[in-house]
C-alpha cells in the first residue's frame, strides 16, 4: 500500500509492526541455551570418564594395595611389572586372536547383511529391525544363553544335539583350550550381538551410493555383481569401512562380558580387561598396578587408532585420496 502525499507523489506506507518482540532473558541467548543443553553431557562426561582415567593415571604411580588413596610414590614400578607379567602380555596375546578373529568376519557379515537387505523391494524394514534386534540383547545375557543352551557341553546342548544326528559325540565346548573350541562360542556371540548395528551402517551408506555410477558402468558394458561390487559398491564404502574397522578394533579391546561369563576362573582365554579385573579387583586388589595395565591398553589402542587412520585414510577428504 501507498499514500500520496500533498505534491502528489506516493510513497510507501509505513510497515505494520509484527506484533512479535525478539525474546530477551536466558532462553533468547544462543550461548545459555548451548551450555543448556551440552552443559549436563559434559559434566556426565567429566565425572565419569576424565575424572576416573585422571585418577587411574595418579594411581598407577603409586603402591595402591587394597585402598585408593595410597601415599607411597614408586614411579615407573607398576608400569614395569605389568610389561614383565605373562598373564598381562599374554592376555594381549588373547586380543590379537580374537581380533583376527572378529574383526574381518563381523566386516564381511555385516556388510553381507547390508547388501541383502539394500535389494530387497518389500519387507526391508521388517528384515532390517530383525537384523538390528540382537543389539539390544545384554552381553550377558547372551553369554548365558550361549552357555547354557546352545553350547552346552551336555548331550542336551543344541550343538551337540545336532552334532549326534551325524554319529558326532558330545563336545565340552567350553571346559579344556585343547582343543580351542572356546573361540567359536566367544566369536559366534560377538558376531550375532554386534552385526546388525554395523549393518545399519553399511545399509546407510548403501544407500547414499549415487545410482547413476551403476547406470554409466551398464553402459559401458559391466556386469551386475560382481564386476560392479568391486568397482563401484566397495570403493563407495570406504570411509564407512574404516570407520566399521576402527569401531571393531577398539571393541575387541574392550571385551570382557563374553569372555568373563563363558570363561568364569579359568586362567587361559582372558583378554586385557579381563585380566586386569583380577588384578585389581582379585585377592590382592592391586590398585596401582590394575591401573598401570590399563593406562598401556588405553595408550595401545590410540597408537592402533591412530596408525590405521593414517594408513586407510580415515578422516581424509576426497581431494586427498
């Protein structure tokens, strides 16, 4: 609208006022409501990840023998037991083979899993939730179940039963490592508890896959499947892979529930974490030296991270590839 002025000439009318004022106090300052919202997250994250690794760091210098608040400072002494004790360096033996292990058949299966349901054209979410389900299940209670029903070593055990059927005896899966049995109820576990979550991955970036690189390698004559799996689909998965690789890795180094139900006190089969609850938590409670053998897995795991980063390129843009 406009109105004329006494020469004649218009000019605009005034603007109306919205009849909004812009909001002033504490929920009107972006800062405050930043602070609102990450504010109890880092607190959370203070308190129960920084102060404990801060004060597992402090305690590793000192003689913590059944307390907490120790006051005999012997530097570097916890560090060089736990690299002088068998039990310590061969539970990272323990790791390296069940990382061989799980790591590239959780790779292989999850993405398996991604690209069946990627093809699906009805029922993709019904099989994706069903996939993904098994995420949800505790550690132990998988653990008991694995234990208890399908491995057990009883003639009632699922595996053995079915074993019967061919003329197979019982096998005691978990009782003796020789034979190492153990290793395919440890991996079998893992793999059904963490499958679909890494698959949900694999599914998202499936999906981010621009079709027309499929349309153009039809053109120039490559065939579905294989051709186009290794040449388009893989090379299109390579950060996610890293990504998957780096998640498994650190994982495998954090495994305890698995091993400490199907295990209970046997001395062979224990990972790092596992080895270092008896340490800390068993008949000596060995505070200082626990923390030590934890302040050298958690510095192993960020050289491992850190030198498969650089060496698949995690975190490198598409320029520098």
């Amino acid at each position: 609208m406009s109105t004329l002025t006494e020469s004649g000439v218009s000019r605009p009318a005034p603007a109306k006022s919205s009849g909004t004022r812009p909001r002033r106090g504490p929920r009107g300052n972006p800062t405050v409501n930043f602070w609102l919202f990450t504010g109890p997250f880092l607190i959370g994250l203070g308190l129960f990840v920084y102060v404990p690794i801060g004060w597992s760091l402090w305690l590793s210098f000192f003689d913590a023998r059944f307390t907490v608040t120790p006051s005999e400072f012997i530097g570097f002494d916890n560090y060089s037991y736990m690299l002088s004790n068998d039990d310590f360096t061969g539970s990272l033996v323990v790791f390296t083979v069940f990382a061989a292990f799980i790591v590239p058949t959780t790779w292989a299966f999850s993405l398996g899993l991604a690209l069946m349901v990627n093809r699906l054209r009805f029922m993709r979410a019904f099989f994706r939730s069903v996939f993904f389900l098994p995420t949800a299940v505790s550690y132990v209670a998988a653990s008991l179940i694995w234990k208890m029903s399908i491995f057990s070593g009883v003639r009632f055990g699922l595996m053995n039963t079915v074993l019967g059927w061919f003329g197979i005896d019982n096998i005691a899966w978990l009782a003796s490592p020789d034979p190492p049995w153990y290793w395919l109820v440890i991996i079998t576990v893992r793999l059904w508890l963490q499958a679909g979550f890494f698959m949900i991955l694999f599914l998202a970036a499936l999906q981010n896959i621009p079709q027309e690189l499929y349309e153009a390698a039809a053109i120039d004559g490559a065939k579905p499947g294989r051709q186009t799996f290794w040449y388009i689909t893989l090379p299109q998965l390579r950060a996610t892979s890293t990504a998957v690789i780096l998640l498994l890795l650190v994982q495998a180094y954090q495994a305890f529930d698995e091993f400490f139900n199907l295990l209970a006190n046997s001395t062979w089969g224990r990972p790092p974490l596992v080895e270092l609850y008896y340490i800390a938590l068993g008949e000596n409670q060995d505070y200082g030296a626990g923390s030590a053998g934890a302040m050298i897995l958690t510095l192993l795991i960020c050289v491992v991270t850190l030198l498969q980063g650089k060496f698949l390129g995690f975190g490198r843009g598409e320029e520098s590839k």
